[in-house]
C-alpha cells in the first residue's frame, strides 16, 4: 500500500519512489498516476506518432521501475522521469529513422500550457481554418530532427526551464537553447504562411523564468490522455 499523505499535504514524489523500492507494490503505480498525463504529452510531442509515443511511454516507464533504485536524487523525481521517457522516445525515433509529419494528438490544456485555451470558432469555415492550421504546425513539429523537437517541445511547449530540460535531456544548457533556437528557426520558414495569419493582438507567451521567449503561437491543444495499453508496469521477477 503506497505511504498515506502527511499532514502537511500529498506524499513526495521522492517518498513515493523509496516506498517502491521497499518493496511497496502500490507506490509506483500512485507516481505514474500524478505524472502520467505531463509524461503522455511530452512523449506524443517528441514522437509526433501516438504508437512511437506509447511505446517509448511504456519502455521508459518499465526502465524507471526496475531501475528505481539507481535514483540518488540529484535531480527532483519528474526530472529523472523525463529524462528517462524522452530518452525512450529518442532512442525509437533514432534507430527507427521515423520522420513521418502524421498529425499530432492533442495535449493537455490543464498542465500550465505556454498559451490559454482559445475559444472554439463558432463558425463552420472558422472551424475549419483553425483545424488546417494546426494541422500545419502539427507536420512542422513532426519534420524536427528528434533532439531538436524534444528541446523545443519542453521548453516552448511544455514551459520547462532551460536549466531542467538540459536536465532531462543530459546536456548543457547552452547546447537546449541551441537546439530551440535551430527549431524555431526551421518553424518559422515552415510555417510562415501561418506567421502571416496571426493575430497581431495575440497576447505574449508565458514561459518559465529564465527561458527564452516562445516560437510562434500554434494555438492552444485540448486534452487528450494517454491510451490504455500505456499504464503503470506490473512488479516483474528479474
């Protein structure tokens, strides 16, 4: 039975994953379900394939439960879930070559999104404007070679500082900003058609404190949860 909240509020992230490594067979599963929407998102962005995606959920996630105990908390524990999950994504984008621009399935607009949720054009031909511009981002993000695509995704779109996705993604910060920088660069030139139709009056982006500004607004992306087949590893004998 996973460690009951403290009086001063939910158990830790980091109790969580001791309590796991104890020996506790509910622990694990209670992390993965505070994480696992952020984690589903990250993953789908990077991948931009719901399969890769699911995949690279799972394999990370199985990683991170039979490797709990090489945590040493030098970094906070959705830290070191991210760095495994993305490094799972990557691995499969790598040796599978995936480079494919299928439409990306759309995030969560309750975890601090960089961008407020627009209201859905009420029109018809309104409605369909907006789906045919997503749908642009959506094949730009996906022609990105991968570490490009991951930086861009945690930094822009997820709104992590630049400091913990060089975290996450075991490199120098100054090696992230690069990555975002080429990223944006290419978005810009793909998506300069949708550049032209932006609304002038668009509020700016919110980033996380020391980040750089934000790429082009690709509008708001409603939520979508991860599917069922990417759940929580069940306790395996090694």
């Amino acid at each position: 039975m996973a460690p009951e909240p403290t009086s001063t509020g939910p158990v830790s992230d980091a109790a969580l994953l001791a309590a796991h490594v104890d020996g506790d067979p509910d622990a694990f599963g209670t992390l993965f379900a505070r994480h696992r929407d952020r984690l589903w998102a990250v993953a789908l962005r990077t991948c931009a394939d719901p399969e890769t995606a699911a995949d690279g959920l799972q394999e990370g996630m199985i990683a991170a439960f039979r490797r709990a105990s090489s945590y040493r908390g030098d970094a906070a524990v959705t830290t070191w879930l991210h760095r495994i999950v993305v490094n799972a994504c990557l691995d499969r984008l790598r040796a599978a070559k995936v480079r494919r621009a299928e439409p990306l399935p759309e995030d969560l607009d309750q975890v601090e999104p960089v961008r407020a949720a627009p209201s859905a054009p009420a029109d018809p031909a309104d409605r369909a404007l907006a789906g045919e511009r997503r749908e642009q981002v959506r094949a730009a993000l996906a022609t990105l070679p991968p570490e490009q695509r991951a930086a861009v995704v945690l930094v822009d779109m997820e709104g992590y500082p630049v400091a913990e996705v060089a975290a996450i993604l075991e490199c120098a910060e100054g090696t992230v900003k690069s990555r975002c920088s080429r990223a944006r660069a290419r978005l810009a030139v793909l998506l300069a058609e949708v550049l032209d139709v932006a609304e002038p009056s668009s509020p700016a982006p919110r980033t996380a404190e020391g980040n750089p500004v934000a790429g082009p607004d690709v509008g708001s992306l409603s939520r979508r949860g991860p599917p069922a087949e990417a759940t929580a590893p069940a306790p395996t004998a090694d």
